[in-house]
C-alpha cells in the first residue's frame, strides 16, 4: 500500500524506533527472511489484546465519539498508527504489555513521534499494563521535549533517505545476527549478508595462563554454594589484569575450547528524587504521575525471650590504645 508521500506503509514508526534500518528495509519492501516464530506472534497477539483492552476502556470513560483506535499519522517515511488518540484531551496515548513497569527508551520515542506528527495531539501518555495481572502504569508526556525532537527527525530522516535503493543503508543496530532477535526483526540474514563473524584471537603465553584461571574460577563459583567472596575476589583482581590487554567486544579463544568476551554495560543514571524535592526543586504534585510503590513485605523475627534484638559487643579497655585514647 502506497501512502500520499509515495512512500510503503511496511515502514512503521514502531520499527523505526528500535532500529532505523530494520524500517528502511520495510520501506524498500525487503521480503522477510523468515516469519514470527508461535512464541514471538504470541507476543504479538499478547499487545493488540491489551491494546483494544484499553482502548475499550477509554471508549467507556469518553465515549465513542471521543476516540479514534488506531489513529493514523504521517510521518517522513509512512504512515503510523497510534493506539488511541483523545480528541477532546488532544492526548496521544500508546499501550505497552511488559511485565516490568519501567518503559523502554523505544517506547518514548514512538510516543514522542506519534505526539510530534499528530496535528490533533499537543500531549501524550504511555500506559504499561502487566499481562499478568493487568496492573498499569501511566507516564504523561505533557510536552515532546526538544532533545527527543531532535532524535525523532534524526531517526525518520536516516529511514526516509534509504528510500532510493542506490542510498545507504541506516547503520546496523546489532552487532551480531544473533541480536536480531532482541529487536523483533524478521531481516537478520539480509542484514548481515555482508558480514563475517570475525576468528577469534587465540591467547598465548601469560595472557591464557591468566585466561584459564578464570574459567577455572568462573565454573567454580557456578557449582559452589559455600562462601564465595575469596574466589570472586580473585575473579575480579584476574578481570583487572585482563581487561590491560583484551578489546571489547572481540572474541578471544582457549585452545579453541573456551571463547571469551568482554561487552560493556552502560552505567545506570539515576537521580535522587526525595532530595529534589526536600530541596525545593521538584514539586510533589508534578512528579506524583511517576511515584512507583513497591510490594510491601514482612520481616519476621524469632528469638528467645531476653534475647537482644542485635549483639551488643563490648567497648575496648582503655589499655587497648596505649597511654592516649582516641577521644
């Protein structure tokens, strides 16, 4: 199907999002390379259900009237579809199934862009609802911020540009085919038609002795239940040395048995939210749509009567420090 804009509506925002040239394939008809396994179009099936769940549910607080499930909105390479769209809240709301109530980076950038390129929306919201129990979270987007603007037209203009089939291609978000999989993309074998898994680099010399302690350590750990605090201690010391000399991300091999890998994690960013708001910096009342409440729990305590609640030890003489005390 061809849109207004001549461009295929196989190149969907929500593709986009997770991988600029997973969509430029859908834009240039790439024909799969394999269909949804039964697992992955159960996932599928899990969202739309939950989608038209909710969609049902703001259909009952506003009326029919009121809402357009689905709701188309062009943008530079397609036609999107939000999952349901407030005319009279001029809100852009999009439905996420996941367990885990904390919302993928790609999860606000297709609400931002369904925000940005609905003419009837100035606002939107997120809602992620727990397949198991149908729990949600909602997350207000009152304004698209500038920084996801700029990432939005980024993402969009690289899908659009790989239009003309002599255009490069957006860059590989994976760097292995096996990886493919993580972002729901059915192009992995196209993707890396070109590519060949590099030889792993053989370790010689002092390098592999200190290699081989490490899977001799990292088995160990596996299989123990006793006390492991030495031998982690030793793993991490044996990392320290390794990390001088191994790349990341490069694959390096033990007599072609064991095969090692260092793949850097970014650091979390988090921010201290109870003290922004002791300090006056964030009001209670803006912030409250994102409070999350933890399960509660018990904390049960069993001891003999007289028992004290933690042991007492007893204050060092005053003839353990010599002729001057510290205090």
């Amino acid at each position: 199907m061809t849109e207004h804009n001549g461009f295929e509506a196989r190149s969907r925002w929500s593709q986009a999002v997770l991988c600029p040239r997973q969509a430029a394939y859908g834009l240039r008809g790439q024909p799969l390379d394999e269909e949804p396994d039964e697992i992955t179009k159960g996932y599928f099936l899990r969202g739309k259900q939950i989608g038209s769940y909710m969609g049902e549910r703001f259909i009952s607080r506003y009326g029919l009237h009121d809402i357009v499930l689905e709701h188309p909105f062009a943008w530079p390479a397609g036609i999107g579809h939000g999952d349901v769209l407030v005319r009279s809240e001029k809100l852009a709301v999009e439905v996420k199934s996941k367990a885990d109530p904390r919302p993928l980076d790609s999860h606000i950038l297709q609400l931002a862009g369904q925000v940005h390129w609905t003419p009837e929306a100035e606002r939107g919201a997120l809602i992620v609802v727990d397949p198991s129990n149908l729990s949600e979270r909602t997350i207000p987007m009152p304004v698209v911020p500038d920084s996801l603007v700029e990432r939005i037209e980024g993402i969009a203009g690289e899908v659009a540009a790989a239009a003309d089939p002599a255009a490069s291609l957006p860059a590989r978000v994976c760097a292995r085919p096996s990886q493919a999989r993580g972002h729901m993309c059915p192009f992995a074998e196209t993707c890396f038609a070109d590519w060949d898994a590099p030889d792993p680099i053989d370790l010689q010399g002092e390098v592999a002795s200190l290699a081989n302690r490490l899977v001799e350590l990292d088995a160990t750990i596996k299989r123990s239940k006793d006390d492991q605090k030495d031998w982690e201690s030793e793993r991490d010391q044996l990392r320290a040395q390794l990390r001088l000399t191994l790349e990341p991300e490069r694959e390096y091999s033990l007599d072609g048995q064991q095969l090692i890998r260092i793949t850097p994690i970014a650091g979390r960013v988090s921010y201290d939210v109870p003290l922004a708001i002791e300090m006056g910096v964030l009001d209670p009342a803006e912030v409250d749509p994102f409070r999350k409440v933890g399960k509660g729990y018990e904390r049960w305590t069993v001891k003999a009567v007289g028992e004290p609640d933690e042991p007492v030890q007893a204050l060092p003489s005053l003839e353990s420090f010599g002729e001057e005390a510290p205090w």
